[in-house]
C-alpha cells in the first residue's frame, strides 16, 4: 500500500486520475457483475416458480372439473333413487290396499 502511495506521488495528475478510474470503475465493474449474475439466479428462480404455480393451476382447474363432474352424477343418482323410492312405496301403498281388501 505504501508503495502504491510512493508511486502515486511521483506521477503526473492525469496519470493519477487514470489510477482512480481504473481502481473505481475496476470494483464498480466487479459489484455490478455480481448484482447481474444475483439478478439472473434469482430471475431464474422466478421464472421456475411462475412456471410451477401455472402447472398447479392447470391441476386445480382439471380437479375442480372433475369434482364438478362426479357431483353432477351423485345429483343424478340421488334424484334416481328418489324416484324409485316413491315408485316403491307407491307400490308397496297399492299392496297394501289389496291386502286389507282381501282380509
């Protein structure tokens, strides 16, 4: 370090001020690399997890579809089965009639 100072001290003003750029812009250089390189990790990331979060979308869509589908069917068939239960017991009233008319 001493020596860097020895050396600046015999140097003429422009040449100093060359050694400040290229110390300055040397490490500016350098942070922003690294910021550019943090930056496209973490874009990266980003963009694997958009695309995640699209996949698990697409999923709870199909499940939701599937859901609304096998409720439709259940619907159907309870409405069937009310059907036949008023079918028996109107049935089971008619039998019921003949019986006590036989008796």
């Amino acid at each position: 370090m001493e020596q860097k100072y020895f050396t600046m001290a015999g140097t003429e003003p422009y040449q100093l001020e060359d050694m400040f750029q290229e110390q300055t812009l040397g490490g500016t250089t350098k942070f922003i690399e690294k910021r550019s390189q943090e930056f496209r990790k973490l874009t990266h990331r980003l963009d694997a997890q958009t695309t995640r979060i699209k996949e698990l979308e697409e999923e709870l869509k199909k499940e939701k579809e599937s859901k609304a589908k096998d409720l439709k069917a259940a619907e159907e068939q309870y409405v069937e089965l009310l059907e036949h239960e008023e079918t028996v017991s109107q049935t089971f009233r008619e039998l019921k009639a003949e019986r006590d008319h036989l008796v």
